[in-house]
C-alpha cells in the first residue's frame, strides 16, 4: 500500500465566497459560505434549497472554491445584519450570470473563423 496524501486545502473558505458542491446529492451546483462550523465545515445556503435560517453544514473536503466572492454577503454577516434569502438568490445569480456572460465571450473569441 502507498502513502494517503495529505487531501487537506490549503486554502480556507471565507464568508462570502461561491464554491461549488463536489459531493451529496447537490454535486456541481453552486452555494454561498455563509459561516463556519469548526475548522473544517461551512455553513452554505442558497436562498432557494438552503435557507439562510437553515443552511447545509457541508464538510471542507466536498467543496470546490471558485474564483468569485460575494463582499456584500461578508459585510453583512459581519454587521450582524441578517440575510435575506431572496437578495442572497439575486445577488448568486447576477455574479453567476456575468461570470457565464464572460466565459462565452471568450469562448467565441478563441473559436476557428467561420467560413462565409
């Protein structure tokens, strides 16, 4: 048998950040971290399957981060303020929208010419 690599990420989730569920029944689908529970568990919701009032406990090792952040959701959970379950959908699907938006255009950009 060979050595288990250590699988731990290096990085650490912050509040506010989108990650993607690589793991459970939700798998590929994107949440927001909305706290933590320990060293190694978030606290994710989505406004629509997890409410903000009841959001997944999901183990660090079955998220993917991604390079977008919610500053808004961190400023809030900071101020103590408490969050809406429709903003928070708003604010997921406007950043999801614009990230996709930028990822077709680039995607058109580097495509062969099309014949005439």
């Amino acid at each position: 048998m060979g050595v288990i690599p250590n699988v731990t990420p290096k990085e650490k989730f912050t509040t506010g950040d989108i990650v993607t569920v690589r793991r459970g029944k939700h798998i590929g689908t994107q949440f927001v971290v909305i706290g933590t529970d320990g060293e190694k568990r978030f606290l994710i919701a989505d406004g629509v399957r997890y409410k903000t009032e009841r959001p997944k406990v999901k183990n660090q090792l079955h998220l993917q981060r991604t390079r977008m952040n919610l500053a808004d959701v961190a400023g809030r959970v900071a101020g103590g303020k408490p969050l809406d379950n429709g903003w928070l959908k708003q604010k997921i699907t406007a950043i999801l929208d614009t990230a996709t938006h930028l990822a077709n255009r680039e995607v058109e950009a580097t495509a062969w010419p099309k014949k005439k």
